[in-house]
C-alpha cells in the first residue's frame, strides 16, 4: 500500500466524519501516536487496522482507497483484505 495516499485519506474521512485524532484513535482502540502514523504514511496499515476503520467511518474500503487501488476491493463488502 501506498501509505501516504491511504494517509491523506484516512484524515480527510475522519475530519468528515468529525473526529479529532483522540475520538478516532479511542473509538478504534489504538493510541493517538499510532493513528498519526498511519495518516502521515510512516506506518503500515494492516488488514486488521483497515477493517477497523472502514468500521467506524462507516464507509467501505473501496471507497476509502486511493483511485488505482479500489480495483482490489470491488466487490468485497465488509471484508477489506487486500487480494
């Protein structure tokens, strides 16, 4: 995964959403300093992490991938593994 794209679109999502750092890494259960990681690209984002949260911006993965990855997730409701 390209960490950075999935980054800067995590932290849009979660500005949509209307979570701080602090709500969205409480509600996921994980520390702030994880969640900046994964939004500035320094941390790989598992597939555990991801389902996680899609989970809770409610949105699916698809949706939440860069353009020339949602190939990977058509198709795949509730399961965000990658292919």
């Amino acid at each position: 995964m390209a960490g950075n794209e999935w980054g800067r679109r995590i932290k849009a999502y979660r500005k949509l959403k209307g979570y701080t750092q602090v709500q969205f890494a409480q509600e996921l259960g994980i520390s702030v300093s994880v969640i900046g990681e994964v939004e500035r690209g320094t941390r790989k984002l598992h597939d555990e992490l991801l389902e996680q949260i899609t989970s809770v911006l409610g949105i699916s993965a698809e949706e939440l991938a860069p353009d020339h990855e949602k190939h990977k997730y058509k198709n795949r409701r509730g399961d965000a593994r990658l292919i």
